[in-house]
C-alpha cells in the first residue's frame, strides 16, 4: 500500500461507514460517469450523507469496476434505494456486495487500497457539498 492509500485509509476511518457496495456495468466507468453516479446517489437519496468512491481496474480485462462506501443517517438503505437513486433501476444486478458496514476501519482501508496507483480515479462527496 503507497502513502497516499494509507493517508486516505486514514482519513476514511475516521467516519461512521454505513453500507458498502460494488457496482460493475457492462460496459466502462470514465472519470466523469464516475462522479456523476455518486453525484445522483447523494443527491437523491436523502438518507446518504457520505460517498466514497475509487474506480478499479480489473485484473483480467479492460473493464472496471466502482466501490462505494456510504456514510447514512440513523435509517436503513436498499439496494432497491441505491439502484433507483443512482440510476440504476433498468440493470440493478450490476450492484453487487452490497451490505452493512462490519468494520469501519477495514472498510476504509479496503477502499482506498488502489489510490494513487492502480484506481483510475476516486472521490469524497458529501451532502453539503450538493445542497
């Protein structure tokens, strides 16, 4: 793990992660489709409160794929609830492992274990940021 994947470990511990997810499409996240499904996601899902998100590259294509952890207020998500609010709702199979968060720490460190090396991009959003 480089210093910057363990410098945002650091900082992603520090939230109360909620739920994770991995969303895998047929065909490739760009940077900008990227930021545009996590922009969706907290801006029509009122209960989210924290995004974040690093797009991998798999190990044996040209495809990739979008981790997601979600910091959310004191209510329960669905995946339905995630699907709809990313714009998913047509294909919503292409969320997978969903589920609680068992451990905030090796969530966080999960997450970010690509960044500034093999993560083609990644970001943290958060709800006052798209008020």
């Amino acid at each position: 793990m480089n210093i910057i994947a363990r410098e945002w470990g650091n900082f992603l511990s520090e939230t109360d992660w909620s739920y994770t997810a991995t969303i895998r499409r047929h065909f490739p996240f760009t940077e900008m489709s990227a930021y545009k499904l996590a922009t969706r996601l907290i801006t029509n899902v009122t209960a989210i409160k924290k995004v974040f998100y690093p797009v991998e590259r798999d190990r044996q294509n040209s495809m990739n794929h979008m981790h997601l952890i979600l910091e959310v207020k004191d209510e329960d998500l669905t995946i339905k609830d995630v699907a709809i609010g990313a714009n998913l709702s047509r294909n919503p199979k292409a969320i997978g492992n969903f589920g609680q968060v068992d451990s905030t720490y090796g969530v966080a460190y999960y997450a970010s274990k690509d960044v500034g090396d093999r993560a083609i991009c990644y970001d943290y959003l958060t709800k006052d940021m798209h008020l």
